[in-house]
C-alpha cells in the first residue's frame, strides 16, 4: 500500500506551505504516539478523565419486537458527550509533547469543537474553533459549552457555512501559524497523516465492544453499525473487526430528506471520486467538479465526503453502506427514548435507523452491535422544531 493511501483512495493533497507541518506530524505520529510514555499517559487518560471503557448495553425492549439483539456501544457515555473526546484528548497530549502551545479546530455538530476545548483545558493549551454560521445558529449549546471552557468559536460565514467551510477556514489558519499551533482534526479524513492518527486515538471503540461482546456471549457479533459523515466514530467500532470475516460491517449516510435529487450527505452511495481537504476519496460533486452542498438534519453528518478508509472497505467490499433519511432517523430517535430511556444524537439516530428499516434482512437471535457516537442533548433545538413542524 502507497504510503497515506488505503487502496486508490487517501493521500496529500495539499498546498506546498501545508507539507512542512505535516511531514513533522508523520515524524511525531511515529516517535511520540507509539512511543511507552505516550502509550501510558494516553491509556490513564481515558480511564481517569474520559470514563472508559464505556458500557455495551442490551436494549431488551426493542429486541423483543425486532426477534433479534440489539447492542450499544455506548460513546454517549464518554466524558462530553461523543466519541470525539478519544481523538482530541490523544491529539492534545500530542500537542503537548510536540511542544506547541496552541490547537485549532473545526466542527459541525460542535461535539468535537467541544471535546477539542475540552481536552485543550485539560493540558494547559489554547484553543481556537472554527464552526459554519448556520451550524453556530443550530447547535448554540455546543457553542457556549466552547467558550465556557476557555475556547475562541469562530463562525466561518463563507461558502455554505457548514463543516466544509469550517474545514477550509482552520486549515488557512494552520498555514499561517505552523511553528506553535496543531490542527486536531476531527474526524478519519483529510491529509495523511490523519486518517490513520483519527483510527488510532478512535479504535478503542472497537477493541472494547469486541471484548466486552465476548465476555458476555463468547461469541462475536453478528453485525456491526454506524453512521458515517466524515467517519471516524465508525472506522474507530470498524478497525477491530475488518479481520473477523464473519462480521458484517455497515456504515450509514445521511439521504436529507429521503426524496430523489434531494441535498444529502451520502457520497460513498451518491459521490463520483475527486479531491477535496487534501485527500482522494468520493465525493458529492457536478460534473464540473464543484462541491455540492450537502445536507442531513445531523449537522455532524453533513459534510459532501468521506474519509478514504471507507471508501477503501466499501471499494474492496468488506464493508456495506447505506442510508437512512431525516424522518427515519427522527422515528428511531424516538423509539430509543421511549423504549429504552436513551436519548442518542441525531447522527447515531441514523445507525439505529438503519437497523429498524432492514430487520427483515436479520436473522433472527442475531446479535448487531450499533455504535452510539453520542447522546441528543446538543439536537433538542433541531428536534423540537421538527416535531413542532411534521408533528409528534
């Protein structure tokens, strides 16, 4: 495998000022995350400050009616509120090690502007978050979270002034303060190297439900499932079982509103290939190669690509893709609240959704494990507004 590729799909496609910072983070990946001291440091972190490992929980209630188990892992639980917290607190004692005072991130659901302000607090570093207007407006929770946690939020009001957007904005930033600042990347996309760093710091999600499934059942699951945007609370649930060849491995995108020709957020179903936040991956794009916009009422799923790794296991075809559109996943928001006293983000909603629409397809005593990337707290505006709209 070329090096930053995973198949045709990876890579650096970046600006030449852009190759100086990440070459010496390649350099650091290599000397400082794989080092003991990091290992260790890494490893008290997520079980004294993090909370890990988190639950895997049976959802009785909701089996009963399907015929078959169904699991989740429970990233809701993780200190913030997400997964994210796993990557940003490896990348912020990263940061720390490499000697820079500074990170800057981007977000689209907030969750990791707020994970990244969090683990930023936590190590003494400063902290700058760039997030698209419309998504300010939408997750304004997430955004006073920021700020009270010692962050700068920026809103990025360019182009469509979501997640792309915010992207483009922190990476112009980075460029400009290379020598003190460290871009921590929040999802299993962009330049290499940080696909493979995301998978790194995230596929603790993976080994524990692989362990925690087999202390329960003695077996491994039937299937695995998350939702996919950028894709690194999936990658981090799919990375531990891409060997387990008996494993079936879903990933979810978001279909908008479900109509054909709708604005969506599913570039691995939709997508042609191209470049886009220095990787080759695909895209939602014309034939022109504009990016299109994308849309999901999951701001953390709408984002036009995907990281290359996905693409690489739906490519050699390992892992399968699907969708699930906004009401679906508002239906299976719903269910888990009343049949299970869980309240999931509207992203990990499109996991269970999937789930629910396909159980005809699933065996029955079948166990699938869905990874629950985060709780609902931050969706309420969103939520309410729907409901209010389409009805209870």
């Amino acid at each position: 495998m070329k090096k930053g590729y995973f198949g045709d799909f990876g890579g650096q496609f970046v600006p030449e000022l852009l190759m100086p910072p990440l070459l010496e983070l390649e350099e650091a990946v290599e000397k400082i995350v794989h080092s003991d001291e990091f290992q260790q440091e890494f490893t008290r972190l997520l079980t004294d400050f993090v909370g890990r490992p988190t639950a895997l929980t049976h959802c009785a209630n909701i089996s009963r009616e399907l015929g078959f188990n169904l699991w989740l892992k429970r990233e809701d639980l993780a200190h913030t509120g997400a997964h994210k917290v796993n990557n940003t607190v490896g990348q912020a004692l990263l940061t720390k090690m490499m000697g820079k005072p500074r990170m800057l991130a981007e977000t689209g659901a907030g969750q990791h502007g707020v994970a990244t302000a969090t683990a930023a607090a936590l190590l003494d570093l400063e902290c700058e978050i760039y997030m698209g207007a419309i998504d300010v407006k939408r997750q304004s929770h997430n955004v006073r979270r920021m700020e009270l946690l010692g962050a700068r939020c920026i809103p990025v009001e360019s182009g469509t002034q979501t997640l792309k957007d915010a992207i483009n904005a922190a990476m112009r930033v980075w460029i400009a303060n290379q020598q003190t600042t460290h871009y921590c990347f929040g999802t299993a996309a962009g330049a290499h190297p940080f696909p493979l760093l995301v998978r790194e710091f995230q596929s603790v999600i993976g080994r524990e439900a692989k362990a925690q499934f087999k202390e329960k059942t003695g077996e491994m699951p039937y299937m695995v499932v998350a939702c996919v945007g950028g894709g690194s609370n999936a990658i981090g649930m799919f990375h531990e079982f891409v060997e387990e060849e008996s494993v079936k491995i879903v990933g979810v995108e978001a279909a908008g509103t479900g109509e054909p020709g709708c604005t969506n957020s599913a570039p691995i179903n939709l997508g042609t290939p191209g470049v886009l936040h220095g990787m080759n991956t695909l895209l939602l794009q014309t034939e022109e190669g504009q990016i299109m916009p994308s849309h999901s009422i999951a701001p953390g799923l709408d984002y036009p690509g995907v990281g290359p790794e996905h693409v690489h296991l739906h490519d050699i075809g390992r892992a399968q893709y699907g969708t699930v559109n906004d009401h679906q996943a508002l239906n299976a928001f719903q269910m888990l609240c009343r049949k299970e006293g869980i309240l999931p983000a509207l992203e990990s909603s499109h996991a269970v959704a999937w789930v629910l629409e396909n159980r005809k397809s699933i065996p029955k005593d079948a166990n699938v494990i869905v990874n629950l990337s985060g709780r609902g707290d931050k969706d309420m505006g969103i939520l309410e507004e729907y409901l209010n709209k389409h009805g209870k």
